[in-house]
C-alpha cells in the first residue's frame, strides 16, 4: 500500500509540474490563421499549401479554406500561397506577435496559363481583437532606432515606464521587485528576494519586447506592476550582421554582431 501511495503521490506531483511549466515553454510564440478563398467567387480553396518562406513551416487549407500556423517565434514573415490552377500569392511582411494571433485572409485567381506570382504587401490591423491587455510592443528596429543601451532604459521611454536615480526600473509607480521578468519564458527574478536579476541581454540579440502593464493573465504569476516579456532573436535562411556604436563623455563603446555563412569547397 505505501508503495501504491508513493506512485500515485509522484505522478501527481509530476502532472502539477507539466501543467505549471506548459504556459512557460509556449511563451514567446504565436500563431497565422487565415482563409484561403477564390478571388472571382469567394469560394473557399481546400488543400491550399501555405509556406512560410525561409523556413522549415508550412501547412494545408482544410476544407473550408481555413489554415493555422502555430508556434511561429516571433518577427516577421513572408507567406506564399499555392495550388494548381491558381496564381501563386506572396504576402510579405507578415508580424508575430508574442502571444497573439494574427489573422491573414488571402485570395488567389485562377489561371489557365503559367502566369507570375502575385506580391502582396501585408498590413497591419488597426486592432489586435485577442490582446485583452495593456501590451507595447518594442521590436528589433525600434531598439536599434532608440538611444538606449540596455532594456531597462528602453522600456523607460514607454508609458508608464520610469527609472529611477540608481537605474531601478518602476512601471506604474510600482517597486522594481513586482516587475517579473521573462526571458523566451524563463523568469529571471530571484526567487528568494523577487528582485530582478541584471542579465545583461545584448540589444541587437532581442526579437521582440513586450511591456505588459495591465490586465494580465493568470499564466503570469507574481506580477504585481507589470511585466516585460523578452524574445530572442531565431536564425533564418537569410544571413545578415549588426553592428551599433555608442559614445559618452570617457569612451567608445561599440558592438559588433556578424552572422556569416561559408560555403565549403568541393573539388572533382
């Protein structure tokens, strides 16, 4: 019997832990829905391909045309659409959000002959319908843009932000230590003192930051006075570099980040 009591007691504890951990490994995705429908007859396009170009993703319309991507890291991609009889469709500039859903509705013309893809221009909604909370969002080339050299100072440029003498971070008049910090998920506060730990996270490694000050969920816990959500950055297909230079009153202080690809020789 004590043995029985010893399993049951375990695979409990171990079920309370998948349940707990489960919001903290799915932080920092999101998610593209959509439909796929006929242009001239607004007919749904079952078994429609999706791609996500410049990377391994992808998916199908099901039967009424409607698809879903999940688990997209954030940023910003292109989407191409394709089935036989149809112009293939590129939307570019498709956004990621943390923790939200983007809705990308598309329609294709159907083409008796090989015709050139269509490119479409992504826009953005004016309102995000499934964010309930009071959310700004700092990407990559708004970091890059600020005269900040570290998230704290960015993220006290925004409402409700302020820093204080020392270089504590507050949000809405709250103390330094109700902020919870998450990095790709992870918290990074101390969980003896609660105070938040200096991690140092270089700017030009950052996807997205997220600055949650109101309205929550309860998959947050410990905030008090807000969060700030970290997303690094995800490798692609396109190769790039970063380079920053930063200048006060006693030095120069410049980072540099190169991202290179070499292609090996091969000889016959």
């Amino acid at each position: 019997m004590n043995t029985k009591s010893t399993n049951i007691s375990f695979f409990a504890i171990f079920l309370l832990v998948c349940i707990v951990a489960n919001p903290l490994f799915a932080s920092g995705k999101g998610k593209i829905v959509g439909v796929i429908t006929d242009e001239k007859t607004n007919a749904p396009l079952p078994g429609t391909n999706i791609l996500v170009l410049n990377t391994p993703w992808g998916t199908a319309a099901d039967a009424d045309g409607y698809y879903i991507l999940l688990d997209l890291p954030v940023g910003v991609y292109d989407l191409k659409t394709q089935m036989i009889g149809y112009v293939p469709v590129i939307i570019k500039g498709v956004l990621v959000q943390s923790d939200l859903t983007t809705t990308q509705n598309m329609s294709m013309n159907a083409a008796v002959l090989e015709t050139e893809e269509v490119i479409v221009e992504a826009t953005r909604p004016l309102v995000q319908l499934d964010q309930t909370s009071s959310r700004r969002s700092l990407k990559s080339e708004e970091l890059r843009n600020m005269a900040v050299s570290s998230l704290e100072e960015a993220v006290a440029q925004t409402a409700g932000g302020v820093e204080d003498a020392g270089g504590n971070l507050h949000i809405r008049g709250g103390r330094s230590s109700e902020i919870v910090y998450l990095f790709d998920g992870i918290p990074l506060n101390d969980p003896l003192t609660g105070n938040p730990n200096d991690s140092d996270i270089p700017l030009f490694g950052v996807e997205e930051t997220s600055i949650i000050t109101g309205g929550f969920g309860a998959d947050y816990g410990n905030a008090q006075s807000g969060i700030i959500n970290v997303t690094s950055r995800s490798g692609r297909n396109v190769f790039s570099d970063r380079k920053s230079t930063r200048l006060n009153s006693s030095h120069v202080v410049i980072s540099y980040a190169v991202f290179r690809f070499k292609k090996k020789k091969t000889k016959y």
